[in-house]
C-alpha cells in the first residue's frame, strides 16, 4: 500500500505523535484533561448511560484520532442501517477535557483512549464498563493484547491497534550491527553522533538509558533518575541532532538521519517511501522497549449503546481488522494477522508483526510520578544539545 | 512684510510650454497646450473641474511626464529631469506639510536637501517665516495649525528656496471666504515684491481675475484665451470664455442687419459684428449680469419686456430674474443704490449700452 | 439624565472592555494564580491551596535561563529579518504597484496563513530537506557541494519563523506607508530630496508606528512559538515555548508551567521594553540632527 504524506499530530504527547495515521485534525491542544477531572470527581452528576435492549439504534458517534480508521470499513458497517458519526480529537488530554466537561452529555457513544490513560479515565467514571455478552469477535484478539496492566480483564476496553518503539539506522554509515538499546546508545555518541534523532517523548528517550542499564524503564526510584539525568543530559545530548516525534517517516526517504528512534509502523511508512530501502535496517532492540496501545471503549452516558457494541463486534472481525491495519499501518492485534498480510503481499510485515518473543519482552509506558522529573531531563537535554 | 526679503531671484523665472500634451488612458487630459509665462509674472490658469489645471502644474513640477512637447524653465528644457532637480517649488493644494517635523523644520526641509550651511539655513528661515508672518509659530507641528497658517507654512516653505518658478494648486481653496480674501491681497503683494514666476491655478474666476496679470482660460485640456484680466473680462475670445468670467446672459439670435439681431423678443442693437459672421446667421449673444439695467418703465433705448421672477440681495449687489414672453431668462445685478423699488410679478424692462452686447457664432 | 448617559456609555463601551477582560485579564489572572500553586499528585494539573514563589524557583534554572537566550535570539534575528524583508516589499506594494493590482497582492501576502500553522511549517520539512528539490537545484548551481544541512538546525528555525510572521510585519507596514502617501512624497522631491532621502527622510519616519507595531507583532508571538521549533529545529533550535508547552501537555504540571509562562511574558516584556527605550533615543537623536535654532528669533 503506498502512503500518502501525513500530517501527523504534533502534540508533544507521546501517544499523539507515535501514531502516523492519526492524521492532524484538531490542532495542537493545551486544554488538559486532569483538572477538569479533579473538578468533576468532586459531583458524582454523570448523566447515565442508555441501556442494551437489543434493538440497534439508527446512529452512532464516534470520537477519535483523525483519520484513524478505514473508510471503506465505515461505509460497509453503515449498510446494516446505523450512520456513523466521527469526530477527532488530538490528544488524550482534550479527550478527557471533553468528556469531563460535559459529564456524559458529550453524545458520543465510542472514544479511543490511550492504555496509559485508562486508569484515570475509569477512576473518574467516565468510561462504560464492557459487558462481554456484546462482544463474540473478542475471542478474535490474540490473548498476547488482553488483559493489560492498565485494564486488568478488559473491563472497560479491547484493543484497537497498537506500536512498539524501536530504532532504525543507515547501513552505509553504521556498519556494524546493532542489536540492544546498549549498542543504540554506543553508536549514537559514535558513528551516528550528531546524526542521532530522539523522540521528543520524556519517557522514551528516558526509557533508552533504563532498558540499557537493566533499570525498569517505569522506575520512580530516585537514583535511578539521577543516573538517568547525568547520562542523558551530559553524554547523549550534545551528539543528539533532533528530538523529533515524526522525524523518521520523511527522515528515512530524506536521509536526514543516520540513526533514529522510531515507533515500528512509522518506519515501515519511512521504507515504503524511499527509493534505497536496502540501506536501511529497523531493530526492535532487548531488553525490552514500550508497548503502548489505543483502544475501543464506550462513554459513560452513550446513548446508543446497541450500535456501540455491533459497530466494536464488527471492527474484531478478522478480514475487517486487515483492512485496518492496511490503512493504519499498525497491528490491530487480531489472531493470524500475519498469515493475512502474507497472503495480501503486506509489505515489510515484521515492521507490523513482530515475533511473539519482542512482544513478550515489551513494557507498557505508566504515567506515574517520575513523569515531571523526565519532562525535565528532556527539556535539559534539549537545553544542552542547543548550548 | 519684512524687508528683508532674500528671495528676489537673479536668474531668468520665464516658463514655456511647447505643445504638451498629456493623455491617461484614453482620456486626454491636457491637449497640446502652447505657451509662455513671463518672468516675474503672474499668470492664472482658470477652468471648469477636469480640463486639466493640475495635470499642467504637475507637468511643469515634473511629478507627470508629457506625452508630447517640450517644457523650458528659464530658457532651458527641464522634461528630462526628475522633480527633484527642477528650479520650481509648488503650494500644494492640501499643503502636504511634514507631520512629523515642525514649522521650522518644514521650512528648512528643501535647505536641507541642497546642503545650505546650518547657520544660513536658520536665517533663511527666520527670514521666510517672518515673511509669512509665522515666526511665532516655528516649534508648532503643522497639525496644529489653522488652515490659513498652514498654507502660510506651505508657503514660507516653497519661497525659502528661492525658486525662479512657483506653482500653486488651489492654495486657497480649503480657506473661508475672509481670509481667502485676505490672503489673495497679501499672495499678490508678496509676489510684487519677490518678483517670482507664479503659476496659479484656480476655478474662482473672482480670484484669478483679483490677483493675475494674465489668465489663461482652458477648457477640455485645451486654452480657450489667454489675455490680461481685463482683456478676458471685457473681450471674451468665445461664448465658453464669455460664460465662464463673470454671470452671463446668452441670447439666441439671428442677424438681421449689420447693426441689429432679431430675438424671439424683438430685436436689439449691435455695436459691431464680429468678423466673418455675416447678416442671417445664427448667433449667440452674451450680456454681463451688472451691466443690465432693469427698470418699471420703458427706457427710451431698446428693450427687452419681461415678468420679474424673482429678486435675491446678494450683498453688494440686487440680482433679478427676470423672464420674458419667449421663455428667455435674464438676469441682471444692479448695485443696491442704484435699483429701483420693483417686486415680483412686475413687468420690467431690461436694457443695456449697446457696446456691452458680445456676438458668438452659435455652436454647431 | 446623568444616570442614562452613563448607561449608554456603558453599553458602547460593553464591547471593548468585555474583550480586555475575557480575552486578556481573565486568562493571564488564571495563568497567574496558578503560578503559586504546585503539582499536587500524579493526575492533578495544578493546587492552590498552598501558595509559594517555589515554582519561579524551580522554572528558573539553567535550561530555562540558557533556552531564554536562545529564543531571544532566534526572535531578534527573525524580526530584524522580517523587517529587512518586509520594508523593500510593503514599500514597492504601497508605492510603486498599480492600485488596482493591491487588493491581489494583500490577498495573496495573507495566502499562508490559509493554512493550519502546522501544515505550512511541515512543508519547509520538505522544501530544506538533504534530498529536496532546493537541496538538489543549490547542488546543481555549484552553490553548495554536498547535501543541504540545514534542517533540524537553528537556520532552519530562523527561516520558517520569517516564513511563518512575514505578514504580519507587511501588513502594518504596509499600512503606514500607504497612508505616508503620495502628496508627501511629492512635496520632498518638489522641495529637492532625491528618492533615497525622501525614504528616509520622509516616508520611513512617518511609517515610525507601522514599524514598531509589525516588530511586536512578529517579535511576541514568535518569543512564545514552539510549533516552528519543533517541526524544523532540532537539538539546535529550541524555544522557550516548547518548554512551556511541555509542562503543560506532557508533564501536567500547570503550576510549574504557568510560573515558566509568566516568565517568559516578563522577560519578553523586559526585552521589547529594552527596544522600545533604545528606539526612543535613536528617535530623538534624528530630532536633534534636524533641529532649526532659529537666530534672535520670536519663536
Ligand atoms: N492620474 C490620472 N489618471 C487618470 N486620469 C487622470 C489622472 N489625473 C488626471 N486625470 C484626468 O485628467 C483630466 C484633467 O484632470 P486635472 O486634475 O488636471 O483637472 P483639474 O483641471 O485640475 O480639475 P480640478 O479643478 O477639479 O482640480 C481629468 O479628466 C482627470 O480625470
Ligand atoms: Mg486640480
């Protein structure tokens, strides 16, 4: 499948830039989702949820990352009688900013969250719990995508598609092969010094030094941050030339690079847009690197909860869920996806499917307390790669 | 005024212009126009809106380029040359004083440019602001000003330089009637004493006629006559000049002998035909307003009968309508002493000598 | 009789001081008071219940400080260039372009900024990268050997952020020229002034306002941009707003992020301020050059 270019979001949020498909609708967003949260919590008045009674409404509302799911899916959904409505969103703080505000009179019946975001969401009410009896197709997902530590048992969410971070590099100018975010880091204050693209996300940059160093990458202990700090700022920096979310799909056709930290689809987007794609080589280095994952999740205060099940029923369904990774360019964790692709002539699959032993050894990003102190790090190091 | 004036030029402010000729467009707005200003005289260019009096000043400042023909300042061409090199200075119709300078350095602006030396300028300008009588107001912005003491700054600032020509654009238009009047009188009496080249342009004949030595006359982007004031007030050249100076009245008529015209109320007298017109032809006869006399009874002379229609003081001066059988409408202004106690709806006689009466060929 | 027309002040002036306070006192108040608050745990943005100059503190650290400079350069050079750019073009839009051909070349000034900022800056990624077309044409003129380096560098910053406030600063200069106008122009050259020294003379200090407004509305929102230094900048070209963006998209700490707003907003201030000053006294050097001490005069 040929890509056209993206405009891709540039939220300076993790979650937002790492997906290439999520097209830029809704500009960039400063409204946070949180405080409007801490206020709400505080009135427990959510307009509740319609209830399933079988009959399958005429209209559904949907609420998403632009540009984010096939539409000739949509329309082949749509012949079964329910229109489908899509509105975007750039980041999961408006997301949230908007759901909080309107405290279940939002009108949309489906959003598409961020893993990460989920326990905070659910802990404020303002998602649906799923009721499974709704869902057959869930026994299509790959177990390896359920039951998450941020959704223990799927009580609130399935798997709409999800990425790994890895890197990728110039063969003409690394010529050794490197394998672990160690070598990463070695060839990037070597070889690639000066040439190196880190994403402009705190916790995967962050996470480059702890996976090296054996350290948990969603560690909180003080120390380790500490060592964090000194490397990153001190040694990394000055040999990093840009901390660039979306640097790798024009960074690969343009030759800005020579090594790059990238989320794996983006790359594939990067391989299949220039003309010397031999020249480049992708790792999805050990120990271990994030696994983050977007998901289907029904609003607190749906109104049309019938059509919300069918419509997540459908997308599971297998040949449905290929197209979506065709289009998306992101694995929707579907069973045998990969014998599809085969059968399709996908290209560069391993850049879609990975080997189930990468995806055992991958660790979901957790917001939690060491987040500021790694928005720091990175500002420093930005501050430093600049001086 | 000061005496001590230090802008008499030495050199010769004689202007020709040799078949100009400016077209925009399609339009042409000046139309091969002849002609040659004395130095040191004051010539009035007078016309309707749009027969362009502007267009001619701004060739001579050099701000348009002519189409066609030459413009000699002094003896010596200057199309060739930008504005900026040309030895005129202009009084613009809206001033266009610096904002952002003051009187004084408005003044010194053109010193400026030509690299006077610092304690001339301050006495050059001294001296043109005492002209203008605006040394008081040296430190003023011009947004400040009245009107009238802009157009002295306007002023101050052209004289400055010495110019050997100096146009201006309607100085006076945007002033009240008084001090319009006021400052023709000290405009004329200050060119007297400078012996400056002025160009003036205006579309108040009272004006031109006060203050110029000669008018030119145009109409259409051509000059219809060009004499003394007196010439083109007594001896109109055409009926266009005729009812431009002065408040005409035109009489349609034929010649029925060399020295009468018969009209379609009766006949009138005629002083002399003009040249070429022969007896049975159309003319147009043209009678100033002041010098028609309007009376209850019959005057011995010929005369016109007619109904008073209307009777207006406009001053110095009684104006009468009065309209005759044919339809004819004359009006006539007689100085108050002079005018007799009529009232509307009176029959009245016009009358007047003879020798006032102009003949026009009638327009095709 | 008093009273209605207070009232009917009131109501003219409704619009006016609703937009000051809607619009700039409510959300800098807002900005303000979070200022002093802090972070309080991991899923709240900001508290005020304890208030404290602590986030100045910990906002004005090296990296702040170090990255303030940076951008301070970034928005003086790219305002001195917009300027350099903008007068030659407001000047010959404003002066020498027929009237009728105006209305076009503002509407076709303005063209960029009928795209998403985003997207108009993503496309200079395109047009400076090693392998573009500009990359290729400077090769083939033997300008440059080798590829373009200039994206993801602190040039390719300084350009799109010219780029990006270009129109701002010709608009209002434009303006200012325009309404200079002609007949002033006329009366310097009738009065001698060649057209360099009418520029300067004339059209230039009049056009004074024009000037200094289109240098603050380039130099402000550009002191605040982080959308063109993160799309073109790398390592090399970072702002000030991509820190404060970062605290309050990424960290969800608007305490801290607020205090680093309100410093960028004083600094910012500090420096037009600065400019300003050393404006007026350039202004009033140009006044003396041209001062006419009038001899014994009345004045
Ligand atoms: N720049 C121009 N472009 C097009 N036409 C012009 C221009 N300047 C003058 N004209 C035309 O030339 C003709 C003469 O204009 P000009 O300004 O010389 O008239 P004027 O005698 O000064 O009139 P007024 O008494 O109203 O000032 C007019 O028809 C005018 O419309
Ligand atoms: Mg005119």
């Amino acid at each position: 499948m040929v890509e056209r270019p993206d405009i891709r979001a540039l939220v300076p949020r993790a979650s937002a830039a790492r997906l290439s498909r999520r097209a830029f609708l809704s500009g960039l967003v400063v409204i946070g989702g949180t405080s409007v949260l801490a206020a709400c919590a505080k009135s427990t008045g959510f307009a509740p949820s319609a209830l399933p009674d079988g009959r399958v409404e005429g209209k559904l509302n949907v609420y998403s990352w632009g540009d984010y799911d096939d539409p000739s899916n949509i329309r082949s959904f749509q012949k079964s009688g329910t229109s489908v409505q899509f509105d975007s969103f750039g980041s999961n703080e408006e997301l949230i900013a908007k759901l909080g505000a309107t405290r279940g009179t939002s009108g949309y019946d489906i959003i598409v969250p961020t893993g990460s975001y989920i326990p905070m969401m659910a802990k404020n009410g303002l998602l649906e719990p799923l009721d499974h009896r709704y869902l057959k197709n869930m026994g299509n997902i790959d177990p390896l995508y359920l039951d998450q530590s941020w959704d223990p048992g799927n009580k609130y969410t399935v798997c709409k598609d999800w990425g790994t971070t890895g890197f990728v590099y110039d063969t003409r100018a690394i010529k050794r092969d490197l394998l672990t975010w160690g070598d990463f880091l070695d060839a990037a204050t070597t070889e690639a010094s000066k040439n190196v693209a880190l994403l402009e996300d705190p916790w995967e940059v962050a996470c480059t030094f702890f996976a090296a160093n054996g350290i948990d990458p969603n560690t909180t202990k003080k120390a380790d941050l500490e060592a964090a700090n000194e490397y990153l700022v001190n040694t990394l920096a000055p040999h990093v030339k840009a901390f660039n979310s979306v640097a790798v799909t024009s960074g690969i056709p343009e030759e800005t690079f020579t090594l790059m930290q990238a989320f794996n689809g983006d790359v594939r987007q990067g391989l299949l847009a220039t003309d010397k794609p031999d020249a480049w080589k992708f790792v999805y280095p050990t120990p271990t690197a994030n696994l983050w994952m977007d998901n289907w999740a029904i609003a607190r205060g749906a109104q049309n909860m019938d059509a919300a099940y069918q419509f997540i029923d459908y997308i599971l369904k297998p040949e449905v869920s290929f197209r979506e990774v065709d289009y998306i360019g992101y694995s929707t964790g579907i069973k045998d996806l990969a014998a599809m692709a085969k059968k399709h002539d996908f290209s560069y699959p391993e850049l879609v499917f990975p080997d189930a032993e990468v995806i055992q050894r991958l660790t979901p990003a957790e917001v939690n307390s060491s987040a500021g102190e790694l928005v720091a790090i990175l500002n420093r190091m930005m501050a430093k790669a600049g001086s | 005024m000061s005496n001590t004036s230090p802008t008499r030029p030495e050199a010769d402010g004689s202007v020709s212009l040799v078949g100009i000729t400016k077209t925009f467009g399609n339009a042409t707005a000046v139309d091969h126009i002849d002609l040659e200003v004395r130095s040191g005289e004051f010539i009035s260019l007078l016309g309707p809106s749009g027969c362009g009096k502007t267009t001619l000043l701004r060739m001579i400042a050099g701000f348009e380029q002519p189409d066609e023909g030459d413009i000699l300042v002094g003896g010596a061409s200057v199309v060739d040359l930008p504005p900026h090199r040309r030895p005129v200075n202009t009084v613009f119709q809206s001033y266009a004083l610096f904002p952002h300078m003051t009187v004084a350095e408005n003044v010194a602006y053109g010193l400026r440019q030509r690299r006077v030396p610092k304690d001339e300028i301050a006495r050059r300008v001294q001296d043109s602001l005492a002209l203008a009588q605006m040394v008081d107001f040296a430190d003023r912005k011009p947004t400040t000003l009245s009107g009238g003491q802009q157009q002295r700054v306007a002023l101050a600032r052209a004289l400055v330089n010495r110019p050997k020509v100096l146009l201006l654009d309607e100085p006076m238009s945007a002033l009240d009637r008084k001090l319009r009047e006021e400052m023709q009188i000290e405009l004329k009496l200050l060119q007297r004493e400078l012996g400056i080249t002025f160009i003036f342009v205006t579309h108040d004949q009272a004006e031109a006629l006060s203050m110029s030595d000669r008018v030119v006359v145009m109409e259409k982007g051509a000059v219809q006559q060009l004499g003394t004031t007196e010439e083109v007030y007594r001896d109109p050249a055409n009926a266009f000049v005729a009812g431009f100076i002065g408040k005409q009245n035109f009489i349609d008529a034929t010649v029925s002998s060399p020295d009468a015209l018969t009209t379609a109320d009766g006949s009138i007298p005629l002083h002399r035909l003009p040249q070429g017109v022969t007896s049975g032809s159309s003319v147009r006869a043209a009678v100033r307003a002041e010098v028609v006399q309007v009376s209850a009874q019959r005057p011995n002379g010929p005369a016109l009968q007619g109904t008073l229609a209307g009777i207006s003081f406009l001053g110095d001066s009684i104006q009468y309508v009065v309209l005759t059988a044919s339809g004819l409408e004359l009006i006539a202004r007689v100085s108050p002493d002079r005018a007799e106690h009529l009232s509307t709806g009176d029959t009245v006689w016009c009358s007047w000598d003879a020798s006032e009466l102009r003949v026009f060929e009638a327009a095709a | 009789m008093a009273r209605r027309k207070v009232n009917g002040y009131a109501a003219i002036g409704f619009p006016t001081w609703a937009y000051v306070v809607f619009f700039f006192i409510v959300p800098l108040a807002l900005v303000l008071w979070y200022s002093f608050g802090y972070k309080p745990d991991l899923f709240t943005a900001h508290a005020n219940d304890i208030l404290s100059f602590d986030r100045y503190a910990e906002a004005l650290d090296a990296t702040f400080v170090g990255t303030f400079w940076n951008t301070l350069r970034i928005g003086v050079i790219g305002t001195l260039l917009c300027l350099i750019i903008a007068l030659p073009f407001a000047y010959w839009l404003a002066v020498k372009m027929n009237p009728k051909w105006r209305p076009l070349a503002l509407a076709l000034v303005l063209v960029p900024f009928w795209t998403n900022f985003l997207v108009r800056t993503l496309g200079w990624q395109i047009v400076l990268s090693p392998r573009g077309f500009l990359s290729d044409a400077l090769q083939n003129l033997g300008i440059i050997h080798g590829r373009l380096d200039i994206l993801y560098t602190q040039s390719a910053v300084q350009l799109g952020v010219v780029y990006n406030y270009l129109p701002l600063m010709i608009l209002p200069l434009y303006v200012a020229i325009d309404r200079a106008g002609r007949p002033l122009r006329e009366a310097s050259a009738d009065l001698g002034a060649n057209r360099w020294k009418t520029l300067f003379t004339v059209t230039l200090p009049l056009a004074v306002p024009g000037i200094a407004s289109g240098c603050l509305l380039v130099f402000i929102p550009l002191m605040g941009d982080y959308i063109t230094a993160s799309v073109l900048g790398g390592a090399q070209g970072n702002m000030i707003g991509q820190l404060v963006a970062s605290q309050f998209n990424t960290a969800q700490n608007w305490a801290l992020g607020s205090a680093m707003a309100v410093l960028l907003m004083v600094f910012t201030a500090a420096a037009v301020i600065v400019f300003g000053a050393a404006g007026l006294i350039i202004r009033s050097l140009v006044r003396r050059s041209r001062r006419v001490q009038l001899q014994g005069g009345a004045a």
